[in-house]
C-alpha cells in the first residue's frame, strides 16, 4: 500500500493519491495557515475508523442474516490537550442501523467489527479508548 502527497498550493493545501487511483484533499484551519479546503489529517484518522468498522459491520450483518438497509456513523474524537503531538485519548462511535435487525446480531457486529476486524481500531485503540453506541430503525 502506498499513498503520494502533493502540494496544491502555497500555503498548507496537500492531496493525497493512493496507489488504487483515488485522491483526498487535506488542509488546515485558518489559525494555521489553512483555508479549510480539505480534511485535516487527524479528521481522516476519525474517518478511516469509521470507514474500516462500516465495512466489517454491514458484512458481518450480511453473514448474520440481517436486512441492513442504510447505515450512518457519527465519529467523535478528544484530543489530548496538554501534550504534543495531541493524540486522540478517547474515540465514540454512534452508529444508526436502518433495517430489520437483531439488536443482539447488531451487538455482536459492532463489538467484533470494532474491536477485532477493524485495524485503525487497533492502532488507534493504543492511545484512545474506543466505545461505541447504536440504535436500530425501522425502514
């Protein structure tokens, strides 16, 4: 796996291309020189767990035999505010279930697709502790 950085301009305006052909923009606030064009580094750690533990849960979902019908996920992070670099000491992930699903199948899921599968919960589980909570609606 390898991903290109490129600078877009004079400023803090970076894109990323990933060998697989897809690019992302990455750029800070204002305060830092940024003019908020893209994602700041630290929101495509919040994006990538979410991102990694969609996939496991809408598959491990399929597997259970579950009628998943849309998924959302809201990430939040804490950053630790008395240290350099300001690592994410806590991460929470709520997750919305649309469909006709087991809240125990749903259970199950997220704890394995979270805690076991998804491999940026595993690397950011080492400075944050991760928790999750979901609800389940109707279609």
């Amino acid at each position: 796996m390898e991903v290109t950085i490129r600078r877009l301009d004079r400023n803090i305006l970076f894109e990323a291309a990933s060998d697989s052909g897809n690019t992302i923009r990455m750029d800070g606030a204002a305060a830092g020189g940024g003019s908020g064009k893209g994602f700041r580094p630290m929101e495509l750690l919040l994006a990538g767990i979410g991102g990694c533990s969609a996939f496991d849960v809408v598959e491990l979902l399929r597997e259970a035999g579950q009628d998943l019908q849309d998924l959302a996920i809201t990430v939040s992070g804490e950053r630790a505010a008395d240290r350099t670099p300001a690592v994410f000491t806590t991460v929470h992930l709520a997750y919305t279930l649309v469909g006709t699903i087991d809240p125990a199948a749903a259970e199950h899921a997220l704890e394995v697709g979270i805690k076991q599968q998804c491999s940026v919960g595993e690397m950011l589980g080492r400075t944050a502790e991760i928790t999750y909570s979901y609800r389940i609606e109707s279609p």
